[in-house]
C-alpha cells in the first residue's frame, strides 16, 4: 500500500461515508486562538469541502466585524489583527454605502470619521474580493508580520494561478490590479495604526503589465445585419435606443417616462439597475436586483439628446403602454410585464440571440456602447463632445471606446500627399526588392538619373 499517494493533506480533514452522502469534519483554529470540531454533510467531497469554506469565511467576517469599532479592542487585540481581519474592517469601517449612510441620518448615529460614500455594487465588489482571493490566501497571518515579499507572492499567485472558475492559469492583469486597488488602500491605512506595521509594504509591487487587447465594436456592415436580426425581438427599442444613445445596460433600463422629454428631445439619466452579490447567510439568495440614484460614472445625473426617429419611437410607445392593461406602477420605459425592472441578465441573453441570427460572435451588451462611440470617432466628432454623451468623468476612459476603423486610418494617411512625388537621391533608393531590379535610366536635363523599377 502506497502511504504516501493516501495520505491527507495536512488541514484536509477527514470523511467517512453518512446517510446523506459524506461527512467531512476538521479541526478549525479561530482567530483567538480557540479550536473547534466542526462537521460538514453533503452528497459529495467537493460540496463538503464548498460548506467548509463558506464556514471559514463567515468566522472570518465575524471576527472581523468585532472590529468595527477599533477604540474598544484592548491593546492586545489590536496587536493580532491579521491581514484578512483589517482588510474587511477596512472595508466596512472606511467604506460607506448610500444603505449606511441613511441609515445614520435616521437614526442620528454619529458618521464614522473619515468614511468615504461610495455605491452599494462597488461595496459589494470589495466584499466579493475580499472573500474570493484575499481572505483565502492569507488566512490568520499577522498584519505585522506581512512583508513586501508576502504582498508580491499574492500577486503573482493571482497573475498565475488565482482563477477560481476551476481552469488552469491566472487572471487578467486589470483583475489583478483591482484586487490590489483594495488592498493597497487597507495596508496604507494601517501603517503607523497598528503596532508593528509601520509602513505600507503594498507600496512598491510590481504588478503584471496591463495589455490593452481592444475592445469588440460592430462594423458598420455588422451593425445593419444586427439591427435587421433585432426586428424579430419584443424588445428590439431596447436595442435601438442602444446603438443611438450609448447608454449602459444598466442606466437604459432604469429610464422612466418622467426621464424623456419629447419637446426638447432628450433623456435625462440618473439611474443605474444592477445586479449585486450578497453577503447575507440568512438570505436565500446569493444576488439582488437593485437600483442606485446615480449613474456608473457617479454623476447625478447627464442628459443625451435623442434623433428624431427615436423620439417618434418613443411616443409610439409611451401610447402604447397606456393603452395596455399591463401593470406599470413606477412609470418604467421598458417595464417587465409585472411591471418591474428588467434584469440585465434578461438583455444579455437578447443581445446573444440577435448576434445568433445575424451570425456575429463575441458580442455583449456593453460592445453596442462602444458601437455608438466608434460610429462618432468615425464621423470625426470631438472627444469631449463623445465624452458628454457616454457619461464619462474623464477623456481617458473615452479614448479606450474610440476605436477608428482601418479604413479610415489609411484614408487619413493617404490625405497627406504631393503636387509631385520627390525626387529622392539615388543612394537613399533601394537597388534591388524581390519583385524586381531597379536601374539607372539615362536623362537629358544634366542628372545622374533617377531609379525605375521594371
């Protein structure tokens, strides 16, 4: 018998067959130090093994929330904090959702100090990283005792190997670097806070090279076989107010009819529906649906003025809808036929089937934003005007959607030209090219001649 091949890896814990399934029990140390028993059942190792870790994260987020107010831990505790531990109070603590902060005015609880504001799906992203990638590699490691050579180890890991998707390799180099953009912040917080970490040894690692792979975008041949396909779909004015206002997936289908404005022709966007991860073991569900007051840019709101077909696109249905008897309480543009928002989720599988039919590949909802802002950059519109329109706080997030055709790159540079082509001096001609031999043609105006290709 081969010891080596069955022997357990250390912390495995062990199985033994149950009525139900499997029974996987394990010896679990809590950050205080305490040791426990625990036992896990399912059908199979692996949901065993799924139950575990669902376990471990949730003492770790409970541990962690005892820390959200820090000036009642002994010195001792504040001494222990491990890595995992700081970066959820980071988070919780530093951190503020709309949900929170309503939740002070209300009930006039005092605002923590030097919090910064910030949308629910963003908080639910930072959880979200914290639980998938941060508290797993570091598990119950001192936040003093982290080095710069510890922080460089988890990012390459990720860059390498930290998909979780169960296939082989590592994440995209932006992956990474949002993953370190909350736990950059959570060390700089820390150093001179907490004893015995005196500097931010986040500061200086080198992160994987982010390589800009472009972005898919309709042609424009591709565009009209993807409008003609969209004629078939229920909801093809979804798709067409897409590919002619920009708008994200999100802040379209958050529109209300308070939002248009047929006498000026234009759209007032103020909204974002998203679907977002949630946090709660209580809950049954793993997402939620929700809608923030403010757009992905974070603005209040922004206006985007509307073509005259899209209007009477819009007034058609706005008649419509109030012909129909279908329930439509919060005055929803695109209502669902109960009357709620549509899931985005609902639109992505629409803009999968339309690119079926029109036999387009790899297109997603977001690809019809960059659609409409490569048509403008095509029709030599300012930046800063398609910069307005899309929503964006910043150009530079612009010039990433501005994706000029090949096309009209060489008809650009075929606009730079001559009167007459330059006479170049012989010795800067090439004598010889593998299509022919160039040679010296006799002239009558006193010149050494010129290079001809035969």
């Amino acid at each position: 018998m081969n010891t080596e091949k069955n022997r357990r890896a250390k912390g495995e814990g062990s199985y033994r067959k149950c009525k139900t399934g499997w029974l996987l029990q394990i010896t679990y140390t809590a950050p205080d130090g305490t040791k426990s028993r625990p036992c896990f059942t399912a059908k199979t190792k692996a949901a065993c093994q799924a139950a575990r870790r669902l376990f471990e994260e949730e003492q770790i987020r409970l541990a962690a929330q005892k820390l959200l107010n820090p000036e009642h831990l002994s010195k001792s505790e504040y001494q222990d904090i491990t890595l995992t531990e700081w970066v959820y109070h980071f988070i919780r603590f530093y951190k503020r959702d709309p949900e929170t902060a309503e939740a002070e005015k209300k009930t006039g609880a005092a605002k923590k100090k030097g919090a910064k504001k910030i949308k629910r799906s963003t908080l639910a992203s930072y959880i979200n990283i914290w639980r998938t990638h941060i508290a797993p590699f570091f598990l119950d490691e001192r936040l003093a005792d982290v080095t710069d050579d510890h922080i460089q180890e988890f990012i390459n890991f990720l860059a390498t190997s930290g998909r979780k998707d169960g296939k082989p390799g590592g994440l995209d180099p932006k992956t990474v670097y949002n993953i370190y953009m909350v736990l950059n912040p959570a060390l700089k917080k820390a150093a001179g806070k907490v004893p015995g970490f005196n500097i931010n040894v986040a500061d200086e690692i080198e992160l994987p090279e982010r390589i800009d792979k472009g972005t898919r975008y309709l042609s424009q041949e591709e565009m009209e076989r993807f409008l003609q396909a969209s004629l078939e779909e229920p909801l093809r004015d979804v798709i067409f107010l897409f590919l002619t206002t920009g708008l994200r997936l999100g802040e379209l289908l958050g529109l209300e009819w308070g939002d248009y404005n047929s006498q000026t022709k234009k759209l007032s966007v103020s909204r974002n529906v998203i679907r977002v991860q949630l946090f709660d073991p209580n809950s049954p569900k793993k997402t939620a649906l929700i809608v923030q007051d403010t757009t992905k840019s974070g603005k209040e709101h922004f206006e985007v003025p509307l073509r005259d077909d899209i209007c009477h696109l819009l007034n058609r249905r706005k008649i419509n809808g109030k012909r129909s008897s279908k329930p439509n309480p919060l005055n929803l543009i695109f209502p669902t036929r109960n009357g709620t928002y549509i899931d985005p989720r609902h639109i992505e599988k629409v803009v999968e089937r339309i690119a079926q039919r029109a036999e387009i590949s790899h297109i997603s909802p977001h690809a019809l934003r960059h659609t409409f802002a490569t048509r403008l950059a095509e029709s030599n519109i300012h930046l800063r005007t398609i910069q307005e329109l899309l929503g964006h706080a910043s150009s530079q997030t612009t010039e990433r959607y501005t994706h000029i055709a090949d096309h009209l790159k060489r008809e650009a540079v075929n606009q730079i030209g001559f009167k007459e082509s330059p006479k170049l001096p012989a010795e800067d001609l090439l004598l010889s090219t593998t299509k022919g031999t160039y040679h010296r043609q006799p002239t009558n105006n006193g010149r050494k001649g010129v290079y001809s290709h035969e």
